[in-house]
C-alpha cells in the first residue's frame, strides 16, 4: 500500500495502535496523528488508501496472504476453485478431513486402492498446474493464516475471481496434455486456454481431448480405455486453424493409432 510503510507499522506497533494488519483498517484520524511527525495531511493520504485498499478479488487477497509456491496464477485458480470467502473456508475445513470422516469422500478409486487425499484436495488436483503439493501447502498456509483472514474479512470486501469470458474455438471442451511435444507445454496450455478450452490435469470419461505427444505413457493407456478422443500437436494446430474441426467426433481411433507408434518401452 503505498505510503504505509514498513518505518510506520513499527510506529504503530510500538504505540500499541495495531497488533496485526487487519489493525490498519481500524485506525482513525486521532490515532494517527498522535505519532511523532505524522501531519493531518499524512494522516489523511493513509485513510484515504486504506480506504482505497480494501476491496479486492477474492484471488488478489488469496495472493497476498503469501502462500509458500502459490503465484498469482494459482492464487487466481484456487479462487476461481472456492468462488467466495465462506467457499474457501468451508472447503480448509473440509481439506482437513481423514479417512473415516464424512468430508473425506470415497476411500477407494476406480481400481479399488484407497484414496491417500482427501475429496476436497482431490478435486483441487483437478486443476492443471495443482499437484498433492501444491494443495496440501495451500491447505496448511491457510491454516496458519486462519485467523487473520477472518479478521481481515471484517474489513475487507472480496469479490468472487472473475470467470474468464471466452468464445474461442474450444469453448466448453477440456483439454489434457501428456508427453513430450515440439513446444514447451506451457506454450501449448496458453494455445488452448487462448481458444477458450479448458486444461486440466487427470484423464476422466468427460475429458474431451487428451492432446499427447511422444512418450505419452499411463494417461494415454487410460484415455484410449475410456474412449477419450486423442490429438497429437499437429492436429491441435490444424484444430486452432479450422474450427470446424475442432469438435472431437469419429477421429479417435486414427489419433490413437498415429500416437501409438510413437511408444517407447517406457509406455510398458
């Protein structure tokens, strides 16, 4: 925030004025003019962008916090993931669940072996760039963080993430990329995100393409069982070139076949 510094928090803290940041929105005019040096000019200008300051996205306020390894992409898509406050705090309390609780969802997956996280840091893993790393640190940051988000959000105004608004050739299709390809798969993410596609992180029976390169291993196996329409990178750019072939209808079996003759041993 600009003009508040880290010389006028000390201040404050060693008057006793705040204990912690959420303080910073409980000061009034006499307070601060109460400290050495400070004008009614000052005074005002620090009202005045506290004031400025607390109303945000749920996503900007998540970033703030300062999560260890979350970004403000991550910070972004956790919000988008928990869509409000009470969404955020409802789904830290049903990440902590254990095996056994209510909130832990089914114990065994598909192929019968117990589930190691719990539903909530599962479905959180849906999201591509979210690992069992990434949510169990976003999971215990916040609860480290607990009670001063509950005290900042008696000051603040957090507004839901906005959801990105997108008419591009892959609209409402989700996308998942496995192995090795010509371009960085960051490259190949934006390519598809930028057509209003979808990527996430798992294979499923609703995934609509699994876009797959050399080396592609388990996910694919799994995308041909389920039937799952399979692109290689030349496809995904014919696809961004002609629209109207983007809807994945009757091409699965030719994709399958021109990626399975790029297995290597490493696939058994």
């Amino acid at each position: 925030m600009d003009g508040i510094g880290e010389k006028l928090v000390e201040q404050l803290l060693d008057a006793g004025l705040i204990t912690s940041i959420a303080g910073l929105y409980e000061l009034t005019h006499d307070q601060l003019t109460s400290l050495e040096r400070m004008g009614k000019k000052s005074a005002d200008n620090i009202l005045s962008e506290l004031s400025r300051t607390n109303k945000m996205t749920l996503g900007k306020f998540t970033h703030a916090l300062g999560l260890p390894g979350i970004g403000p992409e991550l910070a972004a898509l956790f919000a988008s993931h928990v869509t409000t406050l009470d969404g955020m705090l409802e789904w830290l309390d049903a990440a902590h669940a254990s095996s056994g609780d209510d909130k832990f969802g089914p114990t065994l997956d598909v192929k019968g072996k117990p589930h190691q996280l719990n539903l909530a840091l599962r479905e959180l893993c849906q999201h591509d760039g979210i690992g069992e790393k990434v949510a169990i640190q976003v999971r215990d940051g916040l609860q480290l963080r607990r009670a001063l988000i509950t005290d900042l959000a008696r000051h603040l105004v957090l507004e839901a993430e906005p959801e990105a608004i997108s008419k591009g050739t892959f609209e409402g299709m989700s996308f998942c990329i496995t192995g090795t390809l010509s371009q960085p798969r960051k490259a190949i993410q934006l390519m598809v995100k930028g057509a209003g596609g979808k990527v996430v992180g798992s294979i499923s029976g609703k995934l609509d393409v699994l876009i797959a390169g050399e080396n592609a291993g388990s996910k694919l196996t799994k995308a041909q069982s389920l039937g799952v329409t399979v692109w290689d990178e030349a496809q995904l750019l014919s696809a961004l070139d002609n629209p109207a072939q983007s809807q994945p209808l009757g091409d699965t079996d030719s994709s399958n076949a021109a990626i399975d003759s790029q297995k290597s041993l490493l696939d058994f």
